[in-house]
C-alpha cells in the first residue's frame, strides 16, 4: 500500500503506530468484535474489551461496512467482506492466532458502495452501488485462497499484522498523491433499477447465497424504500421494475435492516423517525433454500408499515432487529430499545453526545449490544440490563396497622399576647446562645411559648443497609423494625431516646449500627444472625447528634452541637475483652457555617499502612478541612470548593488521593502535601447536580447522583451512566449496598413515608470498554508533556470543552487518564509554558496554558507520580470505602507491569483562570460582573521569565494579542497589556533567540507579524512581591512591532520554525495557509533586535487548506492540509528563481512556479491519514532505544496529526 516515498535517492516510510477517528462499521461473531475504523480493521475480544489484532485495508477510502462469515472450514476462523467508498477487500481473521490475513487485497469499482456480499460458492462478490444498480463481480476462489495459506507454516504471517507486534510498514514506490491503484473488480453481470437515482442507503439481502435471488432494497432520493432485484421483471430498455416501494419518511434514508427470522424490515431517516415494516404472506412460507424459492418470496410478499416511532432528538443513523427487541441509534447520541410494537422500551445516552454512527450485537447467551461512535469509543451494553428498574414498594408495614400514642409538639395559633407572657415580678435566669448556634437544630427552648399536643400516626424517620437483603428502619415513635426475606418485619427494639429524632449509620461490614439521638447519645447496635441488640452508647455531645461517619471499621464520628466532632473507636467483646467498650480517641471542631452537617475520611500515607495521620471533613458550606488526628483545629481549609449547597461525599482512594463530592455536581481530587489540601482536578458529572456519595467497585470510581427525581449510578472513568431509578429525588433517607461477591447492588429509600427497594447486577453494566473515546467533537490543540520510559504522555484539547488526558503505549495503544471538563467553551488553544536559559527544569512538573472561547484562561499543573513498591501494595486497610471488600482478583492499584503508567500517576492541577470582563454595575445587594462571550482566544504561547514568574502571550478572535503575567509563588494571573493586530490574530509563537524575546503572529489577513517583547519581560522582572497586581507602581510597556510580512493570501493557519545550531540567528520559517500554499522564508535576528525575512520559496502543496507543518529535520519538512494528506518536502538551499513577494508566486505562470518548485521544495514522500478535518500535527523524538543499529544518516520523527480524530506515524528518511 502507498506509505512513503522513494525520489532524489531518498526512501521516506511511514509506519502506522494508532489511530482513534469515528467508528463507522461493526460486525459481532460469538465473542469477537470486528470494527472499522479509518482506513483500519480491529479484532477485539467482547469479554475482556483486549485488541487483539489490528490492519490497515484500504489506502485512502474509509471502511463503512463489515460482512463476517465462517471460514470454508469452519474451524472458527472468520471470512470478513470489507467495503468502503469505492474499494472491497477480504480478510480472514484466526482467533487462534489472532492474526489477520488478506485474501483479496483491495480492488475498486467505478461506482459508490453501499453494501456488499460474498455468494455462496466464495468466487463471486455481489456489489450495491450508489446509482441503484447490482454489480456481480469475479473473485479468486476464496476457498482456494483459504486452502493455499492452511498449507504455509503456522507462523508465517502472510500479510498479517498482530497487535502485539509493530504495525506493518507500508511505502510508496510510484505516485506521490496515491493515485495509484491495485485494480478494479472483474464484472461478469450487472442490473440496474428503472429509478436511476443517487441512493443515500441500501441493503443487499441473499438469503440462499446467489446472484439469481439478490434483492437490493435501495432508500432513493425520492424518500423511498424500493425493493428490487435483478431477476426481477425489465422494462423495454432492460432495466428491472421495482417489486416493491416503500412511503412514509419525510427525510433522507440513512439505513434499512431486514430480519429474515422476523419478517420485519426496519428503516431510519433524517425525519427522526423508525419505521418497521412486515412482510406479510397469504400462506405460511418456510424459510427459502434456493433462488427460486427466494424469488417467489419477494414476489408472493405484501409489505406493510407496522409503526413509526419518534424517540430520538436528531436524525437516526442505524437500526438493529432482534426477537424481542429492536435497536436503534443516532446523531443525539441516544440509544433506544423498541418493543416489536412500536412502544420506548428503554432509552439512555450512549457516547456523552457523539454521534453513534455504528450498532451490531452479540447473539446468546452474551446478549451484548456494541455500539460505535465519532468520539472514536466502542462500547458493549448489556440488554438485560436495559428494561428500566422500578423500585418495589415494602408491604405489610407494622406501624401502618397502629397509632402511635405518642405525642408530637406543635406551636399552637393562639395569639401573640396570650403565647408569651412576659412576669414583672420575678425574672427568670437564660443562657443566651451563641451567635452562630442560632441557626442550630436545637436551640434551646423558650419556656413561655405554650404547646398543645396533637396525635400523628407513626411513620419512619431513616432506614439503612445492614446486608444485601436485610433492612433497617427508625420510626418516629422510637421503634427499630428490621425487614429481612426470613422474617418480613420484625420489631427488634425501642428506645425513648429515638422518638422524634435519629440518624442512622451502619459500619462497612454491616456488623454494627450507630443511632444518633435528639440528646446528644449515640448507641451502638451489633448485629448478628439477623438480630439487632443493644452493646455500647457514648455521649458525642450535650445536645443534638447531627451526624454520624464510621471512618474504619470500628472508628466512628460523631458531630455534636458547637461543631464539637468527637471519633470513638469500639473495642468489641472477644476473648481478651468480657463486654463491648467506646473509648474517645480525638477531638475536633468543625468551623462556624450555617448548618452543622459533614462527612470525613481518613488519609493514609500512600506508601506505608501505619496508623492514619490526617482527617479531612467536609461540611455543609461546601468547604474541606484538614485536621492532625491530635490538633482539635484544622490545619487548612479549602473555602466553598463545592459552592453553597455543601460537600456530600468524601473517599479516600488510589494512591493517598482525597476524593470529595458535593451539591454542586462535581467530583474534585485533592492530594495532602505539607500540612495543606492541594486541590487536584474538578470533573462535572453530565446530567446531574447532585452527587450524593462516592464508592469504589472493581476498582472503578462510581458516583451515586440525583438528577430530579431519580437516582443514577455513574461511572466517573468511563462517563456513562449506569443505572437511573426514579426515586423522588435527594431530600429523603436512603443507603446502599454492594455485595462485593456477587457484583450485587441493592438500594432502599424512603418515599411519602414509605420504605421502597430495588436490586440489580453490576456485573452486567459494568462491561469492559473495548475502546476508550478520544474527543466528541473535533480536538483543536495536542501537546506532550512527559516521555515516561517508553509511554508518551498526551494532553489534547477539544471543541467538546474537555481536557484529556491519555497515554501512548509502546504496542500502539492509547490509555484513557481522565477527563477535566472545567471550560465554558471549546478549548482552541493549548501549550506547555517553555523553560529557558534563565530558568530550571523539573522533569517531574510541567505548567501548561489552555485557553479558548468566552475568552477563557486557565494554567495547569501536570506532574507524575512515581511509585516503586506499588505493585504489593493494596487499598489502605484503615478506610471506609468500598474499595477494601473487592472480590478476589481484582487488584485496585496495578494491573499488569507495575512499571508502566496508571491513570492516577498523573495529576493535571488547575492553579489558576481569567476571563475578560466588559464591565461591572452594582445595586445596594451585589455587584453584577460582565463577562465577554464573543472573544475567542484561537493561539498560545508561555515561557518562563523567571522561576515564579511566567508570561502567557494569547491570540485573540477580536484582533489583539494579549500578554497575561504569571505568578507561581501565589498562582495568579493579571492582563498588563494589549496590542491591536488589525485583523482576527489565529496563532503566535515565541522566536527563540539568544538575546531578547521575540514573538510572532499569524492572522486571517496572511500577515506574519513580528513583535518586540523584551521591554514587558524587563518590567515583569522589576514586579514586587505584593499580590495585588493591579496597584503595581509603573505602567507596564506595549510590545513593539518589529516587521510585518505578507506571506499569503488569506489566512494563516500553520507556522513552524527550525533553528540553526551552528548559526543562532539565521532560523528557517514555514508557514501555511488557506490558499493551500506552503511558503519557506529565512529569518535573521540581529542585536538590537532587527529582524530580517528574507522569502526562499512557496508551493501548492496540497489541494486544500493547509493546517498543519513541522520541521522533521534542517532539509525536510512535513506538512497537512484538509485533504488528509501528510506529504514530506525536502527543502534544497540551492540558488533557484525567488520571489520577492509571494502573493506574486501565487499568480505567477505554472512554468515558472514548477521550475522554483523542484529546485527548493521537492515532495519527496507522501501518505494519507484517517483524520477528517485535520487541525494540525506535532513532531517528536522517536525513543532511541527502538532505534537501535540504524544508520546515522537515517532520520526517525515521531508525528501526531489531530482533528476528527487522532493518529501517530512515526516517519523515517533514509537516504539511498
């Protein structure tokens, strides 16, 4: 296949390394998933989610169709008929080798593809074409081919390519742009329907395997469905009448499905709609078995719509027909089960609002549903576990059948002056309470308000989980019923204490239950064989209990009034010990805020499993607090991380890293250093505003949310929902269990006063994912902060607003570590901020800058984390999490070599935002700042100035280059100037000189501007230490343009430099444009900062915009463009014709362009890539160690090229 190039006696090969782009082809046999993506075909295991074979099929058309059948053998290994645009090929896979093979290498027809079939006796290839016509078409006998390679040795690989090893080396012999060819299908018979239109759809159904039954049923442009075949009836003029047509859409027909076992024939259109249809017959007809029994089936049919079903928000792109169910999915990302007539059976989004542009399902007994999607994911889902769970109401409740003969208090509406009565004659001593206590649940009562007691019946105040199916319940009359399948209800215990007033907390094991009482007591519940009795109680404070937290397993916290936190650790009864004991370990005050209400979690440290030496809580003002377990006050505060609404959940996890969650639906990560809380990264759950709690199973992180009136279980890696059961919403008791054997999850809450439940397996959601996503829409900006051993480090940007981050792994394949969704808007631009010769490096901290539309900034901190020992060690044995009843064989910190890079190894810190404000108003409330939400900052550039200080240069949509300052030491940023540019500003960069600071521009009126910077990098050095930057004594300096250049015609979307070791100041630029033009200019720089650009030559390079350049070494360059082409330049210093301007070169005569063209830049190598809509490209160092006994004269880059998607080449230069 062309990969390379061999001209001017250079070889130039380019070796496929991954490839993450839309998912457009799907096909599922038995435990294997075959997909399409690119120009690629992967083999995955569904079970495991493991890649076990990847190949590159076509040169440049993309695949949209898999066909998959056993082999001639049927000796499990699988036939795959692959077709794309205008080319076909088939591959056979092995599962014992797991190995791809190509039979038929690619072969073109001159007509769109839009289905395909391989007949029965494997020689012919029966093709759907876009014109609505049936090609037949002679193939090499495939069972021939089958045999011929069943004879070579076993480890041959025959044009195979195993994940395992490295990807096949492809390069190009003859045509630089790729036009050539491995030659068009042989046509022996062909059809077509009367209706010659442009098809947007069709599927080719041969139920017995034969050219002489073929059916096409074609969605023409007439929003049409015509059923026709090629042996159907002809007109005067040959061409085949319709047998059947098919009304109702009112949009395009993007695809039809047909179940032959059903009988149904399912359509999808841009109209949103899915229409089945059935086909009907007199008489009974057994399935067909020959091409004349297929004949009379199509012929005796009467086909009739059955339903049309609206379900999804945009247009619907793929439909499934199972014998239950019927799938379909679309543009909004939803997934929707359909009964068989015609009602929503369940609906959830599938891919966080990409596009599903693919759907296949595994048959029995897995019942697997793979869907595949833009954002370059493919996951499996579980059908089972797709009908909605309903909560089942507890019945036969005891205190229903009974009134309580308790009494409630209830402030009587008697007047003010007979409700308090003031006593002249004696005055009675109060102890006034504190200002804050005034907002407390228990103030203390003031004895003149009267109250008159009313009767209520009895109704329960909280419930918990002791087990998977054993529940407790508190009524308000103080009784303890426990709910368990043996028993049903059983009063198990009363106390007085719990009338009115309790909360409940059961430990991780379920072994003790903690009561909290309106008096301040707390007791201790043991449980055992179902029975509930009475061990221990401790006083936690002299009033009210606002909140209980087990720690450990036998630690506990209490909340008392005054913010009084008291931890009691209960020493059961065993053999040294005749009773159960609480002793108080420690003390605590929670800070001053208007509710009392926390949670807390112990923090271990990460290497060791001594005693914890740390406490963070969090509490209703949304803040977090850091506590020494022998200090009483916290260390440090983080104030209203989690806004007003308070902090909800708090988990110690992987590695000593804090999780917290809270009202505001966030998940934030923090990290203890020094005695402070070092606030890590914040992820927004999609679709919720609550995150009530924070578990761990299997070693994933899960967050239990409400989203109005239901509860959903979310998974934060993966970012997909779970489960969601409507419950009422948050405001109510509830718990959760996980039975950790099972993979069992069983919830129960209260709703109107009633104990509801509900259990299902997590086992069957949470299913391997089998690829892991990259963006949803396209990714704007790339960069590679760390090298780590032989693992690449990426952090891209995205128009989606999110930041990911990923690692590039020697086998070729790409690890998800997270996801920070903390931008308003895309994320346009993104840089590392560089170090120089003035400042140090830390190879363990980069400082990265992204920036985009609402003209936002912020600044990171990415830093790695490198544990030795961390393979023997396991969760922390002293927290409360789930993570410490794992199943065997699920280990939380490693899988696999301990050397290679976890997602947690990585932290990306946000230190610190601006936004560009237009102004402010007040009133005698608030004041009201307002935002800019029509600049976009489109470019990047930072560098260090100093040790603390950095400058953040941004280019700006509204026409100025902006220059921001920042502060390390107490992480601010501050605007200290502006420039105007004249026109929309699309990047800049810095010059790297040996004296001043330089940066360059580029903008939509194909100007490349040069600017003087030093004068702001002399006056950011002269700043003080004070944090308030806007009172800073002198005026800061505007940068000076230095020269302007006209280098293209219209904008400038690519700019990369190359500099000179032996010669600091002459430094080779190359620029591309939106003229499709590649320009070459020579730059000086002189003292004084004089800049000279000096114009060496410009060439139409690529057929449309270009977007990306850079330099692989002094004499070659690499480029893309929209046409997803990469061509390789090698750029000549000869003395050739130059031209003074090159907007003249653009319309100078083709003659004399070609002449400059072959004596400057010469294409020397070129290859097609799997990326739409290419934003540009990065050049890296390949690793030394895999080049090991290459020449020195051989040239190896590493080159990411990202847009739609993204994909590695690594791109070697030998010279011949």
């Amino acid at each position: 296949m062309p990969g390379g190039g061999r001209m001017g006696g250079v070889a130039v090969t380019f070796t496929h390394r991954l490839l993450n782009t839309h998912i457009t082809a799907l096909s599922v046999k038995e435990n294997l998933v075959f997909i399409g993506e690119g120009q690629h075909c992967h083999a995955h295991d569904v079970l495991s989610g493991r890649q076990l074979s990847s190949t590159q099929v076509f040169c440049a058309a993309v695949v949209h169709g898999l066909s998959g059948q056993a082999s001639p053998a049927h000796d499990g290994s699988w036939l795959l008929l692959v077709f794309g645009q205008k080319s076909l090929a088939v591959l056979l896979f092995s599962p014992d080798q797991e190995k791809f093979f190509v039979l038929l290498e690619e072969r073109n027809v001159e007509d769109w593809i839009i289905d395909a079939g391989l007949e029965k006796d494997l020689a012919h290839v029966v093709v759907a074409t876009g014109h609505n016509s049936l090609l037949r078409c002679e193939i090499p006998d495939l069972a021939v081919c089958y045999k011929n390679l069943s004879k070579k040795t076993s480890g041959d690989e025959l044009h195979s390519c195993p994940v395992t090893q490295k990807s096949r080396t492809v390069s190009l012999v003859s045509d630089i742009h790729m036009s050539d060819r491995k030659g068009d299908l042989s046509i022996v018979a062909q059809a077509a329907c009367v209706e010659r239109c442009v098809l947007f759809s069709g599927h080719l159904v041969m139920m017995t395997g034969h050219w002489e039954s073929a059916v096409l049923m074609a969605g023409t442009m007439a929003l049409q469905v015509m059923v026709w075949g090629p042996w159907a009836t002809r007109d005067s003029e040959g061409k085949v009448l319709p047998l059947h047509c098919l009304e109702g859409h009112q949009g395009s027909i993007f695809s039809i499905t047909f179940s032959s076992s059903q009988g149904l024939i399912a359509t999808t259109s841009d109209d949103r709609s899915l229409r089945v249809w059935e086909v009907k017959h007199k008489a009974k007809i057994l399935p067909p078995i020959n091409p004349e029994e297929e004949q009379e089936y199509w012929r005796s049919a009467t086909i009739i719509e059955k339903f049309a079903s609206y379900g999804h928000r945009a247009r619907v792109w793929r439909s499934l027909i199972f014998p239950t169910w019927i799938i379909s999915v679309g543009e909004d990302s939803v997934v929707c089960v359909w009964e068989h007539s015609g009602t929503l059976a369940a609906s959830w989004n599938g891919h966080d609002g990409a596009s599903i542009w693919s759907v296949a399902a595994c048959e029995d007994p897995l019942d697997r549903l793979i869907t595949g999607s833009s954002d370059g994911s493919v996951k499996s889902w579980c059908l089972n576990a797709a009908v909605p769970i309903i909560a089942k109401l507890m019945s036969d409740l005891p205190w229903n059948d009974e009134h309580s003969t308790e009494k409630c208090s209830e402030v009587t509406t008697e007047s003010v002056e007979n409700s308090i009565a003031f006593n002249s004659g004696k005055t009675e001593e109060y102890n006034v309470p504190e200002s804050h206590e005034l907002f407390e649940d228990n103030c203390i009562e003031i004895p003149s308000l009267r109250r008159k007691p009313v009767a209520v019946a009895d109704f329960p105040r909280c419930i918990s989980l002791v087990a998977e199916d054993m529940v407790l319940v508190i009524t308000n009359s103080g009784k303890l019923y426990s709910h368990n399948p043996e028993t049903f209800w059983h009063l198990e215990y009363e106390d007085e204490r719990f009338k009115n007033y309790a909360i409940m907390e059961a430990n991780p094991d379920g072994r003790c239950v903690a009561v909290g009482t309106l008096g301040g007591t707390v007791v201790i519940l043991q449980v055992a064989e179902r029975s509930v009795r009475p061990e221990v109680e401790v006083v936690g404070s002299s009033g009210k209990v606002f909140a209980l937290q087990w720690l450990t397993m036998d630690r506990i916290l209490v909340l008392g009034t005054v913010g009084l936190m008291t931890t009691w650790e209960i020493q059961t009864k065993d053999k040294s010990r005749d009773h159960t004991s609480a002793c108080r370990i420690s003390t605590h005050y929670l800070p001053v805020s208007m509710h009392r209400w926390l949670c807390a979690v112990y923090v271990t440290p990460i290497m060791t499993k001594i005693a914890p030496q740390h406490l963070v809580c969090g509490d209703r003002a949304g803040s977090l607090h850091l506590y020494a377990l022998n200090e009483p006050k916290p260390q440090h505060s983080l104030q209203g991380v989690h806004g007003k609404n308070g902090v909800t959940s708090v988990l110690c996890w992987h590695r000593g890293v804090v999780y917290s969650s809270g009202r505001d639906g966030y998940i934030r990560s923090l990290r203890v250093c020094e005695g402070r809380l070092l606030l890590l990264t914040a992820t927004r759950v999609s679709g919720s505003s609550w995150v009530s709690r924070l578990i761990a199973v299997q070693g994933k992180l899960l967050a239990v949310c409400f989203y109005g009136v239901k509860l959903k279980l979310w998974s934060v890696g993966e970012e997909q929902t779970l489960l969601e059961v409507e419950c009422g919403g948050a405001h109510r008791s509830w718990d959760l269990h996980l039975c950790g054997t099972r993979g069992w999850l069983v919830c129960t809450f209260l709703k109107d006063g009633t104990p509801y439940t509900f259990s299902t397996s997590l086992s069957n959601r949470m299913l391997p994912l089998i690829r892991p996503a990259l963006h949803t829409q396209e990714t704007m900006e790339l960069r590679l902060p760390f090298q780590h051993r032989r693992e690449t480090v990426l952090l891209t940007a995205g128009e989606d607003t999110t930041l990911r981050l990923h690692a590039l792994q020697q086998q070729g394949q790409r690890q998800s570590f997270g996801v920070v969704r903390s931008h308003l808007s895309g994320v346009r631009a993104l840089c590392l901020i560089e170090e120089t010769h003035v400042t140090m490096s830390d190879n363990d901290t980069v400082w990265l800058v992204s920036a985009g539309g609402r003209a936002e900034l912020k600044v990171w901190e990415c830093s790695v984390s490198e544990f030795s020992d961390l393979a023997s060690y396991s969760a922390c044995d002293l927290c409360c999490c789930d993570v410490c009843v794992l199943p065997s064989g699920h280990d939380v910190c490693m899988e696999g070599d301990s050397s290679k890079l976890q997602p947690q190894s990585v932290i990306l810190r946000e230190v610190g935002s601006h936004m560009l404000r237009t102004g402010c108003h007040r009133n005698w409330k608030k004041q009201h700042l307002t935002l800019d939400p029509e600049t976009r900052y489109m470019g990047a550039t930072a560098f260090w100035v100093s040790s603390s200080q950095a400058l953040v240069a941004l280019a700006s949509s509204d026409g100025f280059l902006r220059i921001f300052l920042f502060l390390r030491e107490c992480e601010k940023l501050w605007e200290p100037c502006a420039v105007e540019c004249g026109s929309c500003v699309l990047s800049v960069a810095q010059l790297k000189v040996v004296t001043g600071t330089i940066l360059v521009t580029c903008s939509t009126s194909g100007h490349v501007t040069f600017w003087d910077l030093q004068a702001v990098v002399d006056w950011s050095l002269s700043l003080t230490a004070s944090e308030d930057l806007s009172h800073q004594p002198h005026q800061p300096p505007q940068p000076q343009e230095l020269t302007l250049v006209a280098a293209h015609q219209s904008g400038i979307n690519a700019i990369a430099f190359h500099y000179n070791a032996d010669d600091p100041s002459c430094i080779i630029m190359a620029t591309g444009g939106d003229d499709n033009t590649i320009s070459v200019w020579k730059v000086v720089v002189v003292e004084g900062a004089q800049v000279t650009v000096i114009h060496q030559c410009s060439v139409v390079g690529h057929a449309s915009q270009v977007s990306g350049l850079g330099w692989l070494s002094e004499n070659y360059l690499i480029s893309a463009s929209i046409d997803q082409r990469l061509i390789v330049w090698n750029f000549n210093k000869k003395d050739g014709v130059l031209w003074e301007d090159p907007i003249k070169f653009c319309n100078a005569i083709r003659e004399d362009r070609a002449a400059e063209e072959h004596q400057l830049l010469m294409p020397v190598g070129c290859r097609f890539t799997g990326v739409p809509d290419v934003k540009g490209l990065i050049v890296s160092d390949v690793d030394e160690t895999e080049n090991v006994g290459h020449k020195s004269h051989r040239i190896d880059k590493r080159v990411f090229v990202y847009g739609m998607g993204l994909q590695v080449f690594d791109v070697s230069i030998t010279s011949l």
